[in-house]
C-alpha cells in the first residue's frame, strides 16, 4: 500500500526519542485498599455460585432473552421493551463479572430480578404494561444512544400524580455502594428505599449512573438521559426540577449542578468532594494536565454558578470531606461574597445571595442528620413550588465551552479554554436594556431577547432588534451582532472542544482495522489499547463498545457518531481516509507532530479533532478514556492527554507518554499549545 502522509502544521526537528510526559500520581487510598478494587468491590470474599446456581441463572436468562426477542419481532416499542431488557441486563452483568455474587443471597437475588422480566413479558404478549401507570417504587429503564446499552433508574410516582398535571422532578444521584450493581440495584429497592427520602408531590428518579464513577463521562449522560426518559413517560415540570446527593451522590451534584446551573429549581450537594488531590500540587504538572485539572478537580472554583440557583451545601461536623465543604465557602468569599447566619443553627447564607446556604450538623460523621434531612426536605418542597426562575442578574463562568450555557446566555466561543471565562449580565427596563462584563470570550448568544432594544458589552452599545435570540462576536476587542451561521474555518466549540475523553460522552463508534499495518509493533499496542478500554468500559460504565470493523462503516455512521480509530493509515481505511487532514505527519518511517519527529515503529499517535469527514462530529485515534485507572473509581477521572499525544510503543498495555498537548482555539499547533 501506497505510504499516507498527514499534513504538517510545523517544520520537522531532530528525532525525539527519549522525552517522557509525566503524569499526576493516583490518590492514595486507605489503608489496606488496592484502588480502584476496593472502590468498585468490597473488601470481603464474595460467594461463589456453583455450577448448578449459574447454570439455573443462565437458564431463565436465556428464556426471558427469547421472550424479548419475540417481542422486538412482533413491533413492540422499544421504549416500552427496554423496561424488560433491563432484568435480563442486570442477570447477564452479575455473569460477566461473577465477583458481584457478594453473599450467597445474590444467587436468589439474580433469579428474582428474572422473575420481574419474565413477569413484565408475559404482560406484553398480552398487550398490556401495567407498571406504565403504577403508582409508588417501580423499575424503569431506558435505551442510551452513548453506547446502545440499557440502563435501569428506580422510579417512585406519587399517588396524586393522574397523567394530567405535571409534576415537579426529584433527581437523586446516588453514594458509593460497592455492592450495588444492577441486580442489588433493581432487587433492594422495593425493600430498602430509595438513596434519599422522597419528597412529597414529586416524581422521584434514582439515577444507576452505571454504577460508581460519580457521575463523569457516560455517567454523567446517564443523568440527563434518565432525566429525558422520565419527562418522555410521564409529565414533569421542566421548571421544577431538584437535583440531590449525597457522599459519592454529592461529588456528583456539585460538578453536575455547578456545570450545568439554569437548569435546577434546587440543589443539595450533601458532602461529597469539589477538590482533587491534584489541586495541591497543579503547578507541579505539565501545562496540559494542569488545564485538565479545570475541567472538574476544581468544582469548589467554579461556585459562582450558585449565583442564580437555590443551593444547599450540607456536612457533617466530623465527616472527612469537611474541608471541601469549607472550600466552597472560601472560593465565595473570594468571589466577593459575604457570609452570614452559624452553621450549626440558622446555616450560613450569602447574604448577598440568600437562597444559597451552607449547613453543618454538629459532631455528625458521614451521614445526614435527621433533623437536617427534615429541614433540607422543608427548603426544597418551598424551592419547588417557587419553581426556576429566569433571572434579570446573570453570574455565570466556565473554563470550557462543553459547560457554556447558564438561563439565557451561552458563552460559544472562548478566546482561550481552560482558562476562566465568565460573564456579568443584568436585563433592564422590562427586558428592553441588556448591560453585560464578560472575560475571555469571543462569542455570546442570548435568548429570551423579543423586547431587547439595546446591548451594551464590555462598554461597547448596541442598538438591535429584538428577537427570540441574539448572537454577538467579538473581532480584534470589538463586539458586534453577527448570526447563528458558524464563521469560516474551525475553532474550538461546544461539543467539539476537547480533550479526548469528550468524546465518550455522545454516541460513540470504535472502528477496528482490518488491513495490514505499516509497523508491528504500533498496531499491538493500538489493539492492547482497546482491549484495556474494552475490558474496563464494561466495569465502569456497564456498556459494551459499540463496534465495526473499517471496512462496514457507513456514512450514517459519520453523521451519527464520534468515530474512534484504532491502528494505522495501513491497517484501518478510515485512518487512510482522513490522511492528509489532521495536524501531523503519520508515515511508514516516522511520526512528526508539533514539530517533533519520531520512529514510527516506536510511538503510536492518539489525537481528538473534528471529523474531516463529518465536521459536527470528532475523529479520535488510538485513545478511550484516558484518565489512570486508578481515578475512574474515584470522584476525579482527570484526563491525562489533552488533545493529542505520543504514546510509546512497548509491552505495556498503558504506554508511557512521550508528548502531549492542546490543540490552540483553531484546533492547531501554536503559541497557546506548544507541545511539552
């Protein structure tokens, strides 16, 4: 095969051969912990089935399996089947991974949660799914478009709710519970309860979040695709909606609420961690994996966007992530903020900003006081029937475009990522005079902008015509309005920014190579990549990789998803196919990238960019999620990458880095990214 060269943004140097990227070390656990085994199983010896148990277990899966497929083939909605799948998911889970059996009781547990499948089948044959209208604690579950896969959510309807009136939405995002995968999960619920208390009028929805991954990459999709297939099968108001956590759960929330603040009516961060071990030693890291620490290890950083949300922070007085709590505080206070009220009685308020508070229960470990739970539950019944509200002040800041848009502005374009950006938006005069500050942006649209007749940002006045939306853009420090039609050329934007993990957060295509690769060696240690990916994917985020070889893809499947490459432009046709449009040189020979040259038998590129062949969608190469293994138990699965690297060929499945970096605001190598 005729040898491809990828263009080259730089002139090529000497032969890099010896550079190494280091990466930040894992946290350390507690003792006697091997993370991150203990932080998915417990630390107990689990049950081994015998082989009559497993082979009773496979038995009844298999018919209630045949009992889907014959419903699938008699044209029953997938929405309505995915309700049944999810018994038979969760049996064949507890097989893959039989270490789940945590007692002896798993066994009986297993067959149960069968049981309900073949229960809700034999109903659907008769043309009837009663538990679409059942009141009280019910499983449901919905299809995700991440991976395909099926994921379960507990559910609790309350009496009063008549399929009429929307109802408010509780979300609740669950602790740490190493042994509740899908089968704990599904079969303790109508014994046990859900992971908060339910509040009254509400519909209730406990998130799975695939598992224990506090809510990051598919897990945090998990959270908005639970939420749209609630809102799908019954009515919920969009302008109610609570968001609560606790210890995992909480960690959750506040980079779920903090991330995405206009869309919670309440919010209750119970505990939980807001600051990575990282953040104590960030300057000590290379410049790409300290920008990645902006993404989520600094959530206490990103507390300004409590601004226009009612917020509960609650600890306990002794619990270990006290000091998280007290972060959040002191990152409000340098905002400007004042604090008021005792923390023990009244909570501490903003006095500036009331409806954000700060509870601690006195000498109270890690666990929710019951007199607290009573007057968290009293504020967010009163905060749901005030509903969310759009508000004339606007305070609202970021690091990246994935996280842009807060009520009625969405920051789409940064002058320069993971550096702060943030904006100061007051509506005046009913809504007729718009006064706005911003910092490190280029690009800002507003809505709910019919009676808008003038703008003024950073000083600059204009005079527009009102509309259901604005967009304005920032050239050489001036600010004009300009249209929704994307300017010439390629930048960084919302959904097509980086790093690569983001990849993994929309529907995603792994693409295998089925020709012969240029070096031996790369294309291993390409395939050992995917297989690590592949084996901890299904532990983590309770999906299977979604896969074609090369030579199957289709252009639906470019316009549907992020496509992800593995091997070389040898060996995989798609790689062949975007040659010559991604910012470096991939030759039989060598390998040169931002102006660095390599042996190509010894490295192997991975690299995020937008898809030459379908530029809303990205092309990743030879990467999953990058973060170490050892974080994606933990609340802070940082990426280590950045845009691109260099990955060193050898007998490790996790090869050493020998470059990495970002890509500047043009998806380019330059002054803003140079390589280190």
């Amino acid at each position: 095969m005729k040898a491809t060269v990828i263009s080259l943004c730089f002139l090529c140097t000497s032969l890099v051969l010896s550079q190494t990227v280091q990466v930040p070390s894992p946290k350390q656990g507690r003792a006697g912990e091997i993370l991150p085994t203990t932080r998915f199983r417990p630390r107990t010896e689990p049950y081994s089935p015998t082989a009559a148990e497993k082979q009773h277990i496979q038995t009844k899966m298999a018919a209630l399996d045949a009992e889907i497929s014959g419903l699938r083939a008699r044209g029953v909605s997938d929405q309505i089947l995915v309700d049944v799948e999810i018994f038979a998911e969760a049996a064949r889970w507890i097989l893959t991974f039989p270490e789940e059996f945590f007692r002896p009781e798993s066994v009986a547990s297993t067959l149960s949660v069968l049981e309900m499948g073949m229960d809700r089948a034999t109903l659907l044959r008769k043309g009837e799914s009663p538990w679409t209208s059942q009141k009280g604690r019910l499983i449901r579950g919905y299809r995700s478009v991440v991976d395909g896969s099926v994921q379960p959510y507990r559910l609790t309807v309350p009496e009063e709710y008549d399929g009429l009136r929307p109802l408010p939405l509780d979300v609740i995002e669950h602790g740490r519970y190493v042994t509740r995968y899908e089968v704990e999960f599904i079969s303790a619920f109508a014994k046990r309860g859900p992971d908060r208390p339910h509040l009254p009028g509400t519909i209730q929805i406990e998130l799975f979040g695939r598992g224990n991954n506090a809510f990051h990459w598919p897990g945090e999709t998990d959270i908005f695709e639970g939420i749209a297939a609630v809102s799908k099968a019954y009515k919920v108001d969009k302008d109610r909606v609570a968001l609560r956590g606790f210890s995992m759960g909480g960690a959750g929330v506040w980079h779920s609420a903090l991330h995405f603040p206009g869309e919670w009516a309440s919010v209750e961060a119970g505990a939980g961690d807001n600051e990575s071990h990282r953040m104590r030693l960030v300057t000590d890291l290379a410049p790409h994996q300290q920008a990645m620490c902006r993404i989520f290890d600094n959530t206490y950083e990103w507390m300004l966007n409590a601004f226009n949300m009612p917020f509960i922070g609650y600890v306990g007085e002794i619990d270990g992530t006290f000091s998280k709590h007290v972060a959040a505080r002191q990152q409000l206070m340098r905002e400007g903020f004042h604090l008021e009220g005792e923390s023990f009685t009244t909570g501490l308020r903003v006095k500036e900003v009331p409806s954000i508070v700060f509870l601690v229960a006195p000498n109270t470990p890690h666990a929710t006081d019951p007199e607290f739970r009573k007057r968290m539950d009293a504020m967010h019944l009163e905060n749901l029937k005030r509903g969310r509200v759009s508000p004339d002040h606007l305070r609202f800041l970021t690091y990246t475009t994935r996280y842009n848009r807060s009520h009625w502005a969405t920051l789409d374009g940064l002058e320069k990522h993971y550096e702060r950006a943030e904006i100061e938006a007051k509506r005046l005069g009913n809504r007729s005079r718009y006064e706005i500050k911003t910092k490190n942006l280029n690009r800002l649209t507003l809505r709910e902008t019919e009676r808008a007749a003038t703008v003024v940002i950073d000083g600059q006045q204009m005079t527009v015509t009102g509309a259901p939306e604005l967009v304005f853009a920032k050239s050489a420090g001036k600010w004009q309005p300009t249209t929704r039609i994307e300017p010439a050329g390629l930048r960084k934007r919302h959904r097509l920014q980086g790093p690569i993990d983001d990849a993994f957060l929309e529907p995603f295509l792994i693409v295998k190579p089925t020709g012969v690769p240029w070096n031996a060696a790369a294309h291993e240690q390409a395939l050992a990549i995917l297989a690590r990916f592949d084996r901890q994917y299904q532990l983590a985020y309770r999906g299977h990789l979604r896969v074609k070889d090369d030579k199957d893809v289709t252009a639906a499947d470019l316009e549907n998803y992020h496509i992800v490459l593995f091997g070389d432009p040898g060996s995989n046709r798609m790689m062949e196919k975007v040659a010559g449009k991604l910012p470096f040189t991939w030759g039989r020979e060598t390998v040169t990238m931002g102006g660095q040259r390599f042996a190509a038998g010894e490295v192997l590129p991975a690299m995020i960019y937008p898809n030459p062949l379908s530029p809303k969608r990205y092309v990743v190469l030879n990467s999953g999620l990058t973060a170490l293994w050892e974080d994606w138990a933990g609340d802070f699965p940082t990426p280590q990458y950045g845009d691109y690297a260099i990955l060193r060929v050898g007998a490790k499945e996790l090869p050493d880095v020998a470059m990495a970096g970002l890509f500047n605001e043009s998806w380019r190598f330059g002054s803003e990214s140079e390589a280190k």
